[in-house]
C-alpha cells in the first residue's frame, strides 16, 4: 500500500512495506510538507527523526502520516540517519532531505524497479540547484543492518554498500527517480556556522577526505578568511595527488585553486595542465582551459574547448558526475566561440554564435549588438572582395 496524499499512520501487523523514505529534520516546516506531498503515492512509508525543532515540523510530519521519533543532536549526521534507518521498515530506503522533493514518476515502474532480486541499490537524479545539469546521486538501497551512513558530515553509505555489494554480489542500478533540491539558495551564514566545526571534526579523524576539505576551504573564502582557505584546497590537493585511485570530486581542489589563484592573477597552466590531464572529461576544466587561452590571445587555441562544451549541451552526452551551470553548455560557449572568432576575423561564424548566444538569453542586449557588429563588418568585407568594374545595370 501506498502512503497518500492525506496519509494514514502504518502500523503493523501487516505486510512488510516495500520502500520506507527516511528524512532527518530540524526546523524544517518551511519545505517538509511539500517534501511530504512529493512522496506519496511513492513510499509505504516516511520515517522522520526530529534533531530538536522549534517549529511545527513533527507537527507537519505526524500530519502527513510519516512515523516521527526523536533523537538528540550529537553533532553527527550519521548518527541522525542510521537512527531514521534503524526505525525502516521497508525491503528499500529512499533517503531524502526536507528540502528535497521528488519529481512526479511511474509508481509501478518503480516497484518494477525493486522486485530485481539482482539489485542491491539505485542511483536517482538530483537536480541540486536551479539552473544547474543533474547528477547521479546514491539515495536508494536494501534496508540491511550491514548498511549504513559514516561521517559526522557528508555523511557517507558508500563503503558499508559497497561491502555489502560484494557480498551479495548484487547490481546497482539508475532508477526513474529524480529529486529537486532548494536549499543551497538565499544566505548561507548558518549553515557555515553549523558546519564549520563538523568539518573541523571529520577532517581531524579522516584527513583523507577531499570534499570536506574543499567545503572547509568554500566556507573560509565565503567569510573572508583568504589565507586558511588556500591552505585548505591546497590540502585537498596534496591527498588527491597520493591517491592512486581517483573519484570524480577529486577534480575539486584543482577547480578551486585553479580559479583562486586566476582570480590573483597567479599563473594557473600548470595546475590546469594537471587536472586536465586527471579529468580530461570534466567539463568545468575545459571552460577554464578556454578561458585561459583566450586571455593569453590564444583565440584559435581556444576554440577546441568551447566547441566540445557546445557539442556536449547539444547532444547532452557528457559525464554526469557533477552539477554545471546550464550557461556552461549553450551561453558561454556560444559567446566564447563568437569572441574567438571575431578576434580572428570570422565575422560570419561570430555572427551566428551571438545569434545562438541572444537565443539563449535574449534579455542581454550585447548579443544583439555584436551580431549586427558582425553583419556589418561581414558586408563590408563582402564588398571589398568584389571585382572592381561597372555596377549592373550601367
């Protein structure tokens, strides 16, 4: 049975459910009911454990039908999730934020979906920002006492799943779920403040741990503290250089330094030569490969970048490991191959990419112009390679 829209509680005796969605929540009323909304039809049921609020979130969840228990903070995100886990009681977790919300999918072909005996998780699709291209993100998986979340921050199901893989010798697999997340817009000053002594915590057990270094380094940068912040993407870096086996986050601490030191007006080849090396399917360090080239008036050099992220937001093949700027895909190379190609005099082809570019964003005026730019000094061009000789017509 399906949780509905105005759901009953779910409470044994009965058929064990299917899938059990598990939220972690604290002060959460502005998103929660809307995140409770998306499920239903979805999830046998939601599990929700409250990390103390002060708002009317368990008053929201226990409206909505969800199971909501209580569970001291103990600064540990972990610790909060395995506890929303220990309290499923689905054959599937759905683990999902309060600012999260799932986008309208087949319910049937989503128990389809989990009747594989050969499946031990899913991927689903995260659309974490707007205006952003969506990731593969690991949200779905068997409910087993073997799996669950390490880390007091980023929170991590990787390294109990993959065990637990091994020794099922099960798939994993991409389901039809895609979830929108709404929470990283607007002020971010509490978050930075709640997290900045976790981050302090999980990097002083696991020094190894590169996203957390380049958080670290995000939230000394955002609150003006330059020199802790290079220091902190600089120790990301050193631990991705001793690896011999890389993760697509890796290419984080090269993109952070890359665009720290530019901003400087630092020389930054080298690192890119580097990352590009690593990452050669990053899409971000081919933008900043581009943009490098082109400040050096490498304008012909410049174009193979540009091109393969034009060809990557046409075809939309690309890694999808990470969240880009949808901008990265059809504006900015459509205005950076324009700018390239009018440096080299190919007015035409600069005239068609501005032309793509005010498609793109016809609010920016500057497309406009510069494409008119470009006709004329197109026709201009035409006309001086005319023959020299009579006008028709006399």
């Amino acid at each position: 049975m399906a949780l509905s829209r105005r759901a009953a509680r779910i409470e044994p005796p009965g058929p064990r459910p299917v899938l059990s969605a598990c939220l972690i929540v604290k002060n959460e009323a502005r998103y929660l009911d809307g995140c409770l909304r998306s499920l239903g039809g979805l999830v046998d049921e939601v599990v929700v454990v409250d990390t103390g609020s002060t708002d009317g979130s368990k008053r929201i969840a226990r409206k909505r039908g969800a199971r909501v228990f209580d569970f001291e903070w103990i600064d540990d995100f972990a610790a909060a999730r395995n506890h929303a886990l220990d309290h499923a009681r689905g054959e599937w977790i759905l683990y999902i934020d309060a600012d999260e919300r799932v986008r309208p999918a087949s319910a049937a072909r989503l128990r389809e979906q989990l009747a594989s005996p050969a499946h031990v998780a899913y991927y689903v699709l995260l659309h974490s920002r707007p205006r952003f291209t969506p990731y593969w993100e690991m949200r779905l998986f068997r409910n087993d006492p073997r799996v669950r979340f390490r880390g007091v921050i980023h929170e991590n199901i990787w390294p109990a799943l993959a065990k637990y893989q091994a020794a099922r010798q099960g798939r994993i697999g991409r389901s039809e779920l895609a979830l929108d997340h709404e929470g990283y817009e607007g002020d971010q000053s509490t978050k930075h403040r709640r997290n900045l002594p976790l981050l302090k915590k999980r990097l002083r057990t696991d020094p190894t741990a590169v996203y957390s270094w380049c958080h670290l380094a995000g939230i000394y940068a955002a609150t003006a503290k330059p020199r802790l912040a290079e220091r902190a993407w600089t120790r990301a870096l050193a631990v991705v250089r001793a690896k011999t086996y890389r993760q697509a986050e890796d290419c984080l601490p090269y993109v952070g330094l890359i665009e720290w030191e530019a901003q400087r007006g630092r020389a930054v080849e080298a690192l890119l030569e580097e990352a590009l090396v690593k990452f050669p399917g990053n899409l971000y360090l081919q933008y900043l490969h581009g943009r490098e080239l082109m400040r050096a008036g490498c304008f012909a050099e410049a174009i193979p970048a540009f091109d393969r992220l034009r060809r990557s937001g046409e075809t939309g093949d690309y890694d999808h490991s990470f969240a880009y700027d949808i901008r990265l895909l059809d504006v900015i190379p459509y205005e950076s191959l324009a700018t390239c190609h009018f440096k080299l005099g190919h007015y035409a082809e600069s005239r068609s990419y501005f032309e793509r570019a005010a498609a793109r964003d016809p609010g920016k005026l500057e497309y406009r112009v510069k494409q008119a730019l470009c006709a004329r000094l197109e026709r201009a061009g035409s006309s001086q390679d005319r023959p020299l000789g009579r006008r028709p017509g006399h």
